[in-house]
C-alpha cells in the first residue's frame, strides 16, 4: 500500500495536525487513565490537537459503557492526572468533553465502531485522518490491528500506534510485525515508547549535536563508562498479571533502556528527518554485542512471590542490571550499564557517563580525597522536568591547592518556558497525527533487539532476593567494578 502524506496545518509558528478521528482502544485500562486521557486534554487546552477531531474510546462489548460514562470516567481520569485539573465552570474541559463517544468493537462485532467512525467523519467533513491508539495487551493486538483491517478502517489515512512491549523475544516480534503488517505500511505505523517522548531525552540530539563543546570528548578516548540507570520505588502496583509474564527487562530494558542507549550512542545524523535518526539508531543496534549471561544480574524483590496474582514460584525478575556493549568505531571498549527494577531505594532516570581520569600527579600532595571518589562526569537526569550536571574538580580556597569536587548544573525546571512542556506521551501523539515517525521504532531496530536479547532470554541466570528499598542483590555493584552506581545524593 501507498500512503499520501499532506502538509500539516499550521497555527502560528506551531503546527497543528489534520482534522482527525482518533480511536483509542483499551479506553478504560490504566494507561489511557494515566496517562491517554490526561495528555490529549493537555493538547486540546493547548490548542495542538487539530482544528476539528473526535475522540472515540473502544473495548470489547463486554466492558462496553456509554458515552456519558466515557466522559465522566475521562473526567475523573483528567482530575486525577492532570496538572490543569478539569473543573465544571471550565470552558477548556467542557469543549474538550464534547469531542468524546464511546464505541465497543469484537472480531466479531465490529460494527458499533466502524459505524461511530463514519459518524464522526461526517460530521468533521472533508479529508478526515484517522489515529488508532492500541493501549491494549500485547496479546490483544493481533486481534485489533485484525478488526481494523476486516472493518475498513485501515485505510490510506490511517495510522496506528502500537504500545510496547512488541512481542516478547524475536520469534513472537516477527509474527506480530507480519499481523500488523499484513493491515498497515510501515510508514503508518507508530511503535511508542514514551521514554523518547521526554523533553530531556529529546534534548539529548540538542545537548551532543547543537552544542560544539560536548560532542568531540563523546567516545570511547575520553569515556571510560556509561550508566542508564532507571531504579522505581514503585512496585508492581497491582499489574501482576501483565508484569509476572514480562519481567523487568522486557518491560524496561528492551522497550526504554536500550532506546535511550540508541540516543546517547548514536553517530551524528545529516538531518533530524525520521529516515535519518531511525538509521541511525539502527546501526547503534547494529553494532550492540549480544547480551553476554555473565554479565547480567537478575534480582527479584522479597515479598514479589506472595503479591497477588503472581505465582509462588515465580522466577520474573524485578530487577535487571546489565553490561553491554556497542562494538563499533566510536565506543569499542566502554561498557554500557544498564539497571531498572521495582521496589528499589530511590526512582531516578539517570545517564551518567564518565570519563577517563587525568594524570593527577602534580595535584597529588594536595588532593583531598574526593569525598566519594568519583570522577568527571556528565550526568543527564531525564526524569520530567530534567536536568544536566557536569562534575568537575576545583580548587578549594585557601593557600593549599587542595581539590574538591564541584558541579555545573542545568535545570529545566528553572530556564525556557516550562509552560511549553509536553509530557512524553502528548508529544508523541502529537507527533503520529503529524506522520513525524522521529521517534517511533522501526520494526527493524525491534527485531535486532531481540535478537542481541536471546541469549539472556534462552538462558536466564536464576533470580537473586533483594529487600524492598534497597538498589538491588551485592551483585550488582560487582557487576560493574571497579566502577561504581552514580544516584546523585544517596551515594
Ligand atoms: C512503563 C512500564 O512502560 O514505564 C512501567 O511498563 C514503568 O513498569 C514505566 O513504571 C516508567 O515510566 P515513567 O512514565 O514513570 O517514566
């Protein structure tokens, strides 16, 4: 199939998208609740949603409610996960409202659906985009991406956005491309991971690439090691039943982690242009070493085993710390580290990378031993606002040349206009009811992935216990020797 592309409107010198039906499937699950719902609120009141649009939530019949119920269950989900609370004199949320209807669709009845969605359309009139959102169980997609195709809507302006994880090792993510390719051209399709969605994950390609400072020291002659470090205080918050079958490096290190690494790893593009940075990041995957078992660590909370909903003898990591590395020109010889887990010390979403020490012969009488021994680092916190820290030594005052270590820091939460933010998740759909695929996955980068991931996921090594609160089983700070975990403030 072909796909015409048109220019998008634009709305002063921010552009807005064609006029669209945008259906979202699992439009009563957690993650609309969470995070759908609130974020295309957020774009509506920030005038980035199109001209004319209608929002149509869908579920099998089975958990069908009515219009009226779609709009209070989208109200109340606004009122718990908005930072603009809807309110009932507020003209934002009552336009808003207006736009939402509820439509059940089954394999095989699917006709309530496609009936809303020609409503819906005429009632927007002309050339109407469609966006279909699955924020459903991966085991769920084959079957909507199915119902797409056998009602008529997978048509030449369509597109669709798939939630990860995208199958569950190589095999699974090759069935699942061919289902969704049997119904759309890769260019419709929207693979989303909201990691790349963060204003501080996007601003690494501005940090490395705008800036003539950063990118000359950003190899393997100056780093000697880097950190994605994402540890949760979260646990599994009542998602047995999705988390027990998928572990933490499904569910973080494959999707989130490994993506970032694309970023931060990557060679410079010739354009920001989807094909450029999606090639890009394709030959970092390229270039990543199978994941080696010795150097993997797999922990699994005290307590994980007794969690509703999670079998007795459950072997699913909670906690996954790894090393890895991108053998290629740039980076042959650093190690990657990689670490997220629930229930751990603190939630952070760290990049650290560290570079190599200097001779410090002549500060040597001097020095003060840094108090915790670490060294130049720049260190990219991009959990929302954000932030950007490089960690250097000083000089202390005083007739001693006595060194301490000091830090240059960059907040976003106190430059720019905050008020311009978008969370991850709004930029995204943003971006797919643009047709921008920047910072979607190309069904290649998924499927090479799993591929440097099977054999870890052929031969697990056996789960370690680790107390809830803590960073994880002894093994993970031996993981990476003689380098040591960077979390800024606790050590
Ligand atoms: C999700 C994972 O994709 O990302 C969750 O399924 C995890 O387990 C979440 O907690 C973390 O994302 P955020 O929005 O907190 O950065």
């Amino acid at each position: 199939m072909t796909v015409t592309t048109s220019k998008a409107a634009t709305h002063g010198s921010v552009r807005r998208p064609d006029d669209h039906v945008i259906v979202l499937f699992g439009a009563t699950g957690d993650l609309a609740k969470r995070k759908l719902l609130p974020g295309l609120f957020h774009l509506a009141a920030a005038n980035l949603l199109p001209r004319k649009y209608r929002i149509i939530g869908s579920a099998p019949a089975k958990f069908a409610i009515s219009t009226d119920e779609f709009r209070a269950h989208a109200r109340q989900a606004c009122q718990d996960f908005c930072i603009t609370k809807p309110t009932r004199d507020n003209d934002a949320w009552s336009e808003f409202e207006q736009h939402l209807s509820f439509a059940a669709a089954d394999p095989d009845n699917y006709s309530p659906l496609q009936d809303e969605v020609q409503r819906a359309e005429k009632e927007i009139g002309g050339q109407v985009r469609r966006l279909f959102h699955l924020a459903v169980p991966p085991a769920a997609f084959a079957s909507v991406v199915g119902v797409l195709g056998d009602a008529g809507l997978a048509s030449e302006r369509s597109r669709v956005v798939i939630e990860k994880p995208f199958g569950t090792d190589l095999k699974s993510a090759i069935e699942l491309g061919k289902a969704v390719h049997a119904v759309f051209d890769e260019s419709q399709i929207f693979r989303i991971d909201h990691f790349l969605g963060k204003e501080s994950v996007d601003n690494i390609l501005a940090f490395r690439f705008a800036n003539g400072l950063f990118e000359p020291v950003w190899n393997r002659s100056h780093i000697a090691y880097v950190q994605i470090d994402v540890p949760e205080t979260l646990s599994i918050e009542g998602r047995a039943d999705f988390y027990d079958k998928t572990g933490a490096y499904r569910d973080m290190i494959v999707t989130h982690l490994l993506q970032v690494l694309g970023f931060v790893a990557m060679e410079p593009p010739t354009s920001l242009t989807a094909a450029q940075l999606r090639a890009e990041k394709a030959k970092v995957f390229d270039a990543l070493k199978p994941i080696d078992v010795r150097h993997v660590v797999r922990g699994q909370y005290e307590g994980y085993r007794a969690e509703p909903g999670v079998a007795p003898d459950s072997e699913t990591e909670t906690m996954v710390a790894l090393k890895t590395e991108v053998d290629n020109w740039r980076w042959h010889g650093v190690p990657f580290y990689l670490r997220s887990g629930k229930s751990m010390g603190a939630a952070r979403q760290l990049i650290t990378l560290g570079f190599h020490e200097p001779p410090l012969r002549m500060f040597k009488a001097h020095r003060k031993d840094v108090p915790d021994g670490r060294r130049n680092e720049i260190i990219i916190d991009f959990a929302d606002p954000g932030s950007i820290t490089t960690r250097f030594l000083a000089k202390e005052p005083g007739a001693e040349m006595a060194l301490g270590t000091e830090n240059m820091v960059f907040k976003y939460a106190d430059s720019f206009a905050a008020a311009n933010a978008l969370e991850g998740y709004e930029r995204l759909i943003l971006d797919a009811m643009l047709g921008d695929q920047a910072l979607f996955t190309s069904s290649d980068g998924i499927l090479r992935l799993w591929e440097i991931s099977e054999p870890l996921l052929e031969n697990p090594p056996p789960v370690e216990p680790y107390a809830p609160g803590s960073f994880g089983p002894e093994s993970v700070s031996k993981l990476i020797e003689p380098f040591r975990w960077h979390l800024p403030n606790s050590g």
